[in-house]
C-alpha cells in the first residue's frame, strides 16, 4: 500500500485543459483499491481521483477526468495509480500471485495560442550593454564612447510564435527613442520603446600588461603607477623593446614596441580616452642573480657512468674495473655564474668520497656535493674449458680463447683414460690405476694465460669407493719444473659430483700475462674414498675444468728492455732491434706456441707476412735470453 503503482509521464507543452482516461482490472487475489496522483516533479504527488477495481475492465475507469489547471502547459507531467489498501478484489488481502491490469490510458488537451509577447534579446554590434525590462516594456542599450547610433542595425529575439515590428536586422536611427510592436501568437500586442546612448570617455589611464622577451616577472602596481621587470642574469639592458597593454581608447608615450635603455628608470605617460586625464608610470628593470648551487656534469676520462642526484647532492662516478682512482682529474660544469671548491680539472684521490662545495652567483646560495667513485664489476672471459659436452669426447679443450682451444688435459694414472662416464652435468674423463699415487698422479692441463688477469679456476672431482679421495692443486709456470701449492686448493673427493668442487679459486698475479700456466689435480694420500687404501680399479673423474680471466691487453708503448730496444711497436712491415750485447739469435713465437721463422736483415725484422695480432719476440744475446711482446698491425 502507498509504494506500489503504475505510473506514466509526458509533456503538456501548447495544450490546456488536459483530461485523463484510464481502465483497470485486477484477479480476485490481487489490489482492489487506487487512487490517481499527478506531480510536476515526480516528487511531489497531488490526489486526482480514487478507482476501485473488479475482475473486469468497467469498474475501474476514469473517463476524461480534468486535470487542474496547473498541468496545462508543461514539460513534465507525471501521473501514477498507486494502491490505497491492500485489500484484494476478493476482500481477502492481496497475495503474491495477485494481478493488477491497465489498459487504455488516454491524456487529452486542447491546444492553445501564446500571449507572450517580450523581447527576449535586444543585439547591436560592439555595444556595450542590453537591459530589457519587461514591466516597463523597455530595452536601454548603452553603445561606445563616440558611436555614430544614427544607422544601427539590431538583432531581436521575441517569444515563440510572436512577430515584432520593425523588423529584426532593419537599421534604425535610434537618436531618439524607436518603438517596436510585438504581436503575441493569440494577435495581442506590446510596444516597446528602445533607447540608445552612448557611453561617457573613459578616464582610465592604467598600464594593464608590460612584457620583455625573456623577462623572469613583471609587477604592476596601480596605486604607485610603477612597473618592476625582472630579466635574467647578466641580460644587457640598454636596449630592451617592451610590449605594452593599456586601457581601452587610451595613448601612451613612448608608444609600445620602442626600444628604450632600461639602465635607470624610464617613465611613461599613459592619456586616457577623455584626452585631459594622464597618469605619468616609472619603469624600473633589474637583472636576478642565480641563486642555483648544482652540479650539472661530472665527467672523468674513461668513466663508465656518471649519476648526479640533485635530490641528495650527491655525484656516483663508475670507473672500469682496476682503475686507479688515487689521480684522477674530473671536468665539471656547474650552475650559470656559480663557483666551485675544488675546482675543475683538479686531479683527487677518489679512494675515499670527496666533498666539493658550489657557491651560487648570488654569493649567499650553497651546495655541499659529495662524490663518490667506485670501480666497475669485473668481466670474466673463459680463457679455457673443459665440459666434456660429447660422447664420446676426447681430452682437448672444449672451450676458451683461440690460443687455448688445442690445449689437453692429460693424466700421470696408470689405468685407461675414457670420456664416456656421467659427468656433473654431461660427461666427463675418467681414468683408473691410481693406486700408490700420493705426489706422483695427477690430472693435468696447460694453457695461455698472455692477454689476461686475476686468473680463476674451477673444477669438479668424483671418485669411486676404491679410488683416490685427497688432492691438492698446484700451478706451475712456462714449464719451470717448479710445481707450487695453491693455498687451501684442496678437494676431498667422494663418490658424488659435490664433494670435490673447487669454485672460483684466484691464482697468484705471477699466473697473469703468460705464456704458458699449468694446473695439476695431485693426490696427496693413498687413502681411498671408502677409507681403504687406493686400489688400482679405483677411479677418478674430473669435470667441468674452467679457467677465467679479465682482459688486459699487453702494453703497446715502446719497449725498452735494456739493454735491448724493439721499435716500433705496434709495427707494420720491419721490426728494429737495438742492443749493447752482441745478438745470437732471434725467433717469434705465436701465442700458441708455434715458432715462426724469421727473415732477419742485421737488427731488421721483416714481418711484413705475419697476420694481425700479438706476438713474443725470442732475443737471445751472448749473456741473456729476452722475450719481448710486440703487436703487428
């Protein structure tokens, strides 16, 4: 009851006298009793008339009931049934299952002609104001100083469906009032008197805007008749040229757009419309000093990244790895007319963060920046492998630089060497007949290391239960016979691929730039992996070998070996060898070893025909033997 409705809505525009129609029905279950509402906003509802309905469409009927009065001539119009009881045809109360019907709702009206008769906009071009009043039945337009309102043309809305005489868009003289006629659509009429003026000469002689190209501010201050500009520094103000804005109708002198020299102040006349009002302005135009205090580039020879972080003040330089950062010399760029303490170009020992402090222009502004200079990761190159990758696979080397790729692993074991064995990740080499090896069987490999640095090694050892359990490595250099211990380069091997592993051990700096470094895997007990003593079935496996090294290409500057000298170096054609001591014989060696013969002219060297690359220079004298690096281009 009260919620429940049937409900339609529509629009009365141009009618009147509006009547509604409407039939109900509802089953013997469902509402017996209505009422009709109307609302001009939905919202509010106002009674029309009750209906009680039966179980037929000739009880419940409103036939051409009047709607007030207030619904003629609407937009909206809402009219809803709304139930008043929640009794149900049947006089029991109405159920879920109950229905309500309703059929042939007619809205009828009888049409209307307007009386309106206003003016609704009165136009003339460039006026300066339009009030209509419509008790008065006038329209009082107000044109610019000095317009000429004999011959002006306006444009005139009316009401909707009302005609006006003259006509709108017809020029008139309004030097004195002109009526106008508007005829309503019901052919009732309203004159209109129209009155034009003209507005008094202005008295104001305000500068509105002033503006130098590349100005920082400009502020006008009307009471004061003053105008501050503030250009950037170091802006030369002798000839400056001002866009300048003023009342309307007004003059000023000098005019806008005239180059003045802005040095002292320069005052400006501005006349208002009325020709008799002045107001004398004072210009003054000054330069800001810059308050930045940043750092804007910080650049070191050879940096790998430069990061200025304006937010902390701080500077993160990164240098490539083993840079010396004791001397170096940064080149820096600092805010426009800023200071800075170090200065620029001033070599710093970078071991530690270094403080600089940059002072603005301003001489008040200050930035303490710090910097910090840190060295790049180190890139590791795989000077040599071995992986084991095939099967069957064999004992040279799987992978690493071209000088090493025809290196062996080899073995002092007495049993048979084999690559077909499960390795730590494929295959590996296994080999038997370790037994009464301590310091004696080993694995063994060679390689170059010319062209590198901070060599590291790794390695991964298996044994079976019968087979050697405790090795040692030791290294060796350009085949000295003198074998050393790697400090704590042990593995205790078991039968597994994770007890023996040996990962990223760093060799000694005298394994760095040579010729030849070997590695040996030496037992260093005969105590098997099971405990017992090695026996001669046992076996041992080695994997996944891997040597690596940092890039550090030989020098390329004049070598001066006293008391031998090699020039030039890098060379193209001839190699020249200048000595005190008498020379026996001379030979190249390429970085794999193989020995090139020499066409030698007295101290010249013809290597013309060498390929591109490096290469070691055998001198031998009667006293001593030399091995220079030169570089053939």
């Amino acid at each position: 009851m009260d919620i429940k409705y049937w409900m339609i809505s529509f629009t009365t525009e141009g009618y009147k006298d509006i009547t509604l129609s409407s039939k109900q029905r509802s089953s013997n279950t469902g509402p017996k009793d209505f009422k009709a509402q109307y609302s001009l906003d939905g919202t509010n509802w106002v009674d029309i008339a009750p209906v009680t309905v039966a179980n037929n469409f000739t009880t419940g009927v409103l036939t051409d009931v009047a709607l007030p009065s207030a619904c003629n001539n609407q937009y909206d119009v809402y009219v809803r049934w709304i139930m008043t009881s929640n009794t149900s045809v049947n006089n029991s109360t109405v159920s879920g299952t109950g229905a309500s019907n309703i059929d042939d709702i007619y809205v009828k009206g009888v049409a209307f002609l307007s009386s309106d008769k206003e003016i609704l906009a009165f136009d003339i071009p460039n006026q300066v104001s339009s009030t209509i009043n419509s008790t008065n039945a006038t329209v009082d337009v107000v044109m610019p100083y000095g317009a000429d309102v004999t011959n002006l043309t306006p444009t005139i809305t009316v009401s909707a469906g009302a005609s006006i005489n003259p006509t709108s868009g017809t020029a008139q003289d309004f030097s004195s009032a002109v009526q106008y006629i508007v005829t309503a659509a019901d052919a009732t009429t309203k004159t209109w008197t129209v009155n034009v003026t003209t507005e008094a000469a202005s008295t104001e002689a305000e500068i509105l805007t002033f503006d130098i190209p590349g100005q920082l501010n400009s502020t006008i201050n009307s009471s004061a008749a003053t105008v501050d500009v503030v250009m950037p520094m170091g802006t030369d103000l002798t000839n400056l040229i001002p866009t300048i804005t003023i009342s309307a109708n007004a003059t000023i002198n000098p005019q806008s757009g005239v180059a003045q020299n802005f040095n002292s102040a320069v005052q400006y006349t501005v006349t208002a419309q009325d020709g008799t009002t002045n107001k004398v302005w004072t210009v003054n135009v000054t330069t800001q000093l810059n308050n930045q205090a940043d750092i804007l580039t910080f650049d070191i020879p050879n940096q790998v990244s430069s990061t200025i972080n304006t937010t902390d003040t701080t500077v993160t330089v990164v240098m490539p790895y083993g840079t010396d950062v004791t001397a170096l010399v940064p080149t820096i760029t600092i805010s426009q007319g800023a200071s800075i303490s170090p200065l620029s170009g001033v070599a710093q020992d970078f071991s530690n963060p270094v403080q600089y402090t940059v002072t603005a222009e301003n001489g008040t502004d200050q930035k303490v920046w710090t910097v910090t200079v840190t060295l790049d990761a180190p890139v590791y190159t795989s000077i040599v492998e071995w992986t084991f990758p095939n099967n069957p696979d064999d004992s040279i080397a799987d992978g690493g630089i071209t000088a090493n790729l025809d290196k062996i692993l080899t073995t002092t074991a007495t049993g048979s060497l084999s690559f077909t064995y499960a390795g730590a990740s494929t295959y590996c080499a296994r080999s038997n007949g370790w037994d009464a090896g301590t310091d004696n069987k080993y694995w063994r490999v060679d390689f170059t290391t010319v062209g590198y640095k901070e060599i590291k090694f790794s390695s991964k050892q298996r044994s079976s239960s019968t087979g050697p359990r405790d090795f040692k490595v030791q290294y060796m250099i350009n085949d000295d016979g003198n074998w050393l211990d790697l400090q704590g380069a042990t593995a205790t091997c078991a039968d597994n691929w994770t007890a023996g592993v040996i990962n990223d051990y760093i060799l000694p700096s005298a394994c760095d730039q040579q010729i030849l470094v070997s590695l040996r895997w030496i037992m260093t007990s005969d105590t098997a992996v099971g405990g017992t003593i090695v026996a001669s079935t046992g076996s041992s496996r080695i994997d996944d070998i891997i040597v690596k090294g940092i890039e550090d290409p030989l020098s390329v500057q004049p070598i001066n070996v006293e008391p031998i000298v090699v020039y030039p170096n890098p060379t193209t054609e001839w190699l020249y060898i200048r000595s005190t001591d008498k020379i026996s014989d001379v030979t190249i060696i390429s970085l794999d070893g193989k020995i090139i013969p020499v066409i030698r002219n007295n101290d010249a060297i013809d290597v013309h025909s060498l390929t591109t690359g490096m290469y070691i220079l055998n001198i031998s004298t009667l006293s001593k033997n030399y091995k220079i690096n030169f570089v053939k281009h």
